[in-house]
C-alpha cells in the first residue's frame, strides 16, 4: 500500500507511514485547534494496513508539544495500532521525550496505561 | 456600575508583561502569540523545563477561549467584535502568569465555577485518573475541543486556578482565569 508522508507545519507534526517496511513516524507539533481533520487519514490508512500488517510494526512517536484535542487523536491512533498486534503481528510503540520533560514522560505514561500494546520509553539526551 | 471591559485590561498588571492581546480570538492569532511568547522565552533565557510548560499551558488557555468563547450578540459587536477575548501573559516574582478573560452567558456560571472547584480541590494522582477517564470516554466536539484543557493545565502548572467572573449587564458576566507556572518545581 502507498506510504502516507507530511512535512510538519507550526501546528501539525510530520508524518510518515511506510507499510513496506511496517515504520510509522509522527515527529514535531501537535497544537491544531481542530485536531480530527488533521489525524482522519492517518487513522484510515491504519484501517487499510491493519489488513495486511507487517510481522513487526515500529511506531515513533517524538512529540515536542501536543494539545489536549490531539490527545485524543493520539489514541484514537493507538487503539488501531493495538487492534494490529491484538492478531497475529507485532507492534512495538516507541515514545520519545526530551531529556527533563517529565509531563511528555508521563503523557506516554497515560497512554501505555490505556493501550495495551508494549511501549517503549526512550530518552533524549542532548 | 456595570463591569468596564477597558478598565479591566488597564488594570491586569504587575510584573514584567510578556504579552498582552485583546480582540479577536482566530486560529491565526493563537499562532502569532504563540510564535512572540516563544521568542520571548528565548530573550529570557528559560529552561527547556519552563518553556515547556509556559507553551503548553499558553496553548491550552487560548484554545480553551478559542473553543467556549460565546458569540457576542448584535449589539456588542461594534464595540468587542464576534469573538473577544483577552489575554496576558506577565512575569512575577518566580513564576508565570497566564491571565484570559472571555464574556460569558450568566447560565454557563455555574457549571463552569464548580468544575475549576472541583480540578482545584483534586490531588495530582486524582487529577491523572481523572485526565486518563475524560480522554478514553469522551468525544472530542465537531470543533475538536475535548474537555480536557482545565484538567491538563492543572496538571501540569500543580497549581491552583484563580478565576473572576464580574457583571458586565443582565445576560453578560465577564470571566477571568489566572493560572501560574512556577519557575522552579
């Protein structure tokens, strides 16, 4: 299936979904006011991938900002991605935070509580 | 005498003002305050730490007015436009202050006074319980706004909300919410 690729905007974060290869990436900001348009094709193009996932899909999430209505996108994201490794294949959600940003630690906290799929934590260091 | 809009702004002070703004709250201003309080950051020289919070907690104020702030009737439109806000973000002594003030419908008073009541009087660990249930049970509304904005600025300042409303006439309250980041927690 057709990768899913956006540049990152001041309020919207990059994003690359490569089904080949079972990498998907969201890196930068996310501050829109209106979040669901903005997410709508990214949770459609899990919807197809989940058809036909990888083995293994690696998910990096490196956020510097997100606001409470990407929030809920997020896991409107994550809950595709659990029902994925809920069948056969493996999914792996890698959480980026900065070195000291303790509320982007907690904030993967939050979700790694909600999704059951496995996180991983990983630290920047300058 | 009835509550003067002006003279309010005039008097939000103290401290070293950041950023001060009122008019029309658009998409397009959110993205210019936010781009200013970040240069401004810079000028300062704040931790990565503070910054973060400032941004995120300046993201959700402005939002928050942005998604609840009522369309002004007909009549107060050539004085305050459709969507009048206020904002202004000061430095005080060791901390951050974010102050927003929005007109309000004298019904929404209630509900909205005992829910900053509510988030004020809630511990850290009831307030990431709470922020945890509203995010995987509510739907966000057609506007996108989740009803988690109050929850996670008190989340992440661990301070309390402060909050005026003042009579403006017998539809109209104005409501002003100050919220702290301090500088060192």
């Amino acid at each position: 299936m057709e990768a899913l690729s956006f540049e990152g905007t001041a309020k919207t974060p990059s994003v690359k979904f490569n089904g080949q290869e079972g990498i998907i990436e969201i890196k930068g900001r996310s501050i829109p006011e209106n979040s669901i348009e903005f997410y709508k094709p990214l949770v459609e193009w899990l919807e197809e991938y989940s058809s036909t996932p990888m083995d293994l899909t690696q998910v990096n999430v490196q956020l510097e900002y997100f606001n409470t209505s990407s929030s809920k996108c997020i896991l409107d994201v994550f809950k595709k991605l659990e029902a994925i490794h809920k069948g056969k294949s493996e999914v792996i959600i890698n959480w980026y935070y900065e070195e000291d940003d303790e509320d982007m630690l907690e904030a993967g906290e939050d979700y790694e509580s909600i999704i059951r799929v496995p996180f991983k934590m990983i630290e920047i260091v300058e | 005498m009835s509550f003067d809009v002006n003279e309010y702004y005039s008097n939000l002070n103290g401290g070293e003002v950041v950023m001060a703004f009122k008019g029309d709250i658009s998409s397009e201003l959110i993205s210019n305050v936010l781009e200013v309080v970040e240069a401004r950051m810079d000028e300062y020289s704040e931790s990565s730490k503070i910054r973060k919070k400032v941004y995120n907690v300046l993201v959700e104020s402005l939002q928050n007015l942005y998604h609840h702030i009522e369309e002004l009737p007909e009549g107060m439109h050539e004085e305050y436009g459709l969507k009048f806000g206020i904002l202004l973000v000061s430095r005080i002594d060791n901390r951050y202050k974010i102050s927003t003030g929005n007109f309000i419908n004298h019904g929404k008073i209630d509900v909205l006074r005992n829910k900053i009541d509510k988030i004020n009087s809630m511990s850290r660990d009831e307030l990431k319980d709470m922020y945890k249930f509203i995010l995987n049970h509510q739907r966000l509304s057609d506007k996108g706004g989740g009803g988690l904005g109050l929850v996670d600025i008190a989340r992440k300042t661990g301070n309390n909300m402060e909050y005026t409303f003042e009579k403006y006439d017998d539809t109209y309250y104005f409501f002003n919410l100050d919220v702290y980041i301090d500088f060192i927690k």
